[in-house]
C-alpha cells in the first residue's frame, strides 16, 4: 500500500527571527500588511487568500494578542485556526518536537509556535514541511516587532533615520527590536540596568550590518534625549515570578512616567508591546497621553500578521 503523503508547500517560509529574513522580504511583508489592512478599511471586506487553510496555533504560554489576533487573520482570509494547549500536545515531554512537527504538517497548512525556548521553533521549522511562525520565543518576538514597524511608519511616514529608545530589560523584545532597527535603518537606543543589558554577540550581530547606529547605557534619560519612540515592556515576563521582587527594585529608576517623557523631543511617541502593568513599568498617565500609540501598534498585531500569512498560504 502506496502512503499517502502530503506535497509540502512550494518554497516553504518560515518566519522564526527579524535576521533570518531578507530586507526585501520584511519590505513586502509591510507592504502586504499595509494593503490588506487599507482595504479592510476601505470595503470592511477581505480577500480568500488562505481559503480552506489551517493554521496550528502551539501556546506554552497564554496570550490574549497573539491567540486573537492569529485567529482573526485567519477567519478574515478565509481559514482557520486551531488552539493548541500545553496539555494537549507536551512539547518535549508527552512527544517529541520533531514527532509534533511532523504530525502537524499531515494536518495543517503551517504552524505558528509561542513558546520558552527558541529551540522548539527552531525544531519545528526543521521538522515541518510547512511554513513555520515565531509568535514568541525566550529570544525573539519578531511579529510584534514587525507590527511595532508597520505602526511606526504609519505614525511618521517614514523608518529609516528615526530614533527608538527602549528602556528597560534587554529581553527578547528589545533584541528583535535591536535587529529591526539594524535593518530598517533606525537609531536605536538602550537603557538597562547593570546585568540586565543585550548580550553582547547579539549587539556584534546587528552591528554587523552597514550604517547601524547603536548606543546602550544605564541612563534612561539620556537614552530618550533624541528620540522619536520611547519603547518599553514588562520588566517580570513568564518564567521569571520567582526574580519579581528584585526585579521591581532594580527597575525602578527605568519606569516610562510623564518625567521621562519631558525629557524626550516633544514629538516623541510612547510604544509598550503588552500587556503593561499600569503603575509599574508605565504609568496611567503615559499610556493614556495624547501621544501614546500602544493601541494601535496593539491593532497592527493583526494586520502584520495577516500580511504575513498572505504572503505564507496565499501566494501574496
């Protein structure tokens, strides 16, 4: 008996970091992104592109954003998706990575993974003969950080030359934001406390590329001086409550307030990737000025990621 095996995709994409994809590419995925929200806008309508498709969503970590706005972009072009708990499939443990990748591929027309470890994408990409998503990784969050440029751009009309200040942990965010700005052209700076900065060969790598501009230190004030975007995300992130209450003394100094604001160009627009603990590491008043953007670049989860699936199941 002959098996019945299913074609992988053509020139199968998988979207796992900001580095591992071309400029090129990140353009189009903006540009498809930018054209399918513009339309939405426009018709409240939206093309097929992923008609009959399904998307496994893997979550080792909850997510109100990534769970429902996979799930939206998916009902709008056409498809499907499908909620996967830890308990139900045991990465590691109840089956092996490169077993579940392989089943899913049977089932599904790509995978999206939240997961701790960089590796379990990283396995899953391997293993899956279909197109593989990085929604969250103890490394990086290149969806968001993707979102984060689409909303940019809409705010300023341009990326390249702007100033992004991130204050806070040197986590997967900021290094994704790193990256990005590497690539896109932006100015980026860092604030964190002593201990808590970007690892230094992932700053070699991104400096890497020509014409980026780089400068980290421990003082958020001088980090936002010449800013356009002042950026910040919770400074305790899943797997780290047993560090929270050194982590709230230490980070203190680092909280995005009306005081650091002022301190920024008065046209300086404040981003937080979410959720944000009000009060902790951005205060009410900062998330609620007039030029907060945390709602849209929320939004833009969405339709970045609905480009990119565009692109991933529908040929775009």
């Amino acid at each position: 008996m002959t098996e019945n095996k299913r074609p992988p995709t053509s020139d199968k994409f998988d979207f796992v970091d900001i580095l591992g994809v071309d400029r090129a590419k990140l353009e189009h995925l903006l540009a498809v992104a930018e054209r399918l929200k513009t339309q939405y806008r426009a018709t409240g309508r939206h093309e097929p592109l992923a008609a009959h498709k399904t998307l496994a969503m893997i979550f080792e970590k909850p997510s109100l954003r990534t769970r429902v706005s996979f799930e939206v972009a998916m009902t709008h072009l056409g498809g499907a998706a499908i909620y996967i708990t830890p308990g139900e499939i045991g990465l590691g443990t109840r089956e092996s990575v490169p077993d579940a990748a392989r089943v899913l591929s049977g089932f599904c027309d790509a995978i999206m993974a939240r997961t701790f470890a960089h590796d379990t994408i990283l396995q899953l990409a391997r293993y899956s003969n279909r197109p593989v998503i990085n929604a969250l990784s103890d490394r990086s969050h290149p969806c968001q950080v993707m979102a984060d440029l689409l909303t940019i751009r809409e705010h300023f009309g341009i990326l390249s030359g702007l100033t992004l200040a991130y204050i806070g942990d040197g986590n997967n965010v900021a290094r994704s934001l790193m990256e990005a700005c590497a690539v896109f052209g932006l100015k980026f700076r860092i604030a964190a406390p002593a201990g808590y900065e970007l690892h230094p060969s992932d700053v070699q790598t991104a400096s890497s590329i020509p014409g980026f501009d780089f400068q980290a230190g421990t003082d958020p004030f001088e980090a936002v001086k010449a800013a356009d975007i002042i950026y910040t995300d919770t400074w305790v992130s899943m797997g780290q409550e047993n560090e929270k209450a050194q982590r709230m003394k230490i980070f203190t100094p680092y909280q995005i307030n009306a005081k650091l604001i002022s301190a920024a160009p008065p046209h300086a627009v404040v981003m937080h990737c979410l959720p944000a603990y009000r009060g902790v590491e951005i205060t009410d008043e900062a998330m609620d000025f007039a030029r907060s953007i945390v709602f849209q670049q929320a939004e833009n989860r969405l339709h970045f990621q609905k480009g990119l699936l565009a692109v991933q199941l529908g040929g775009q």
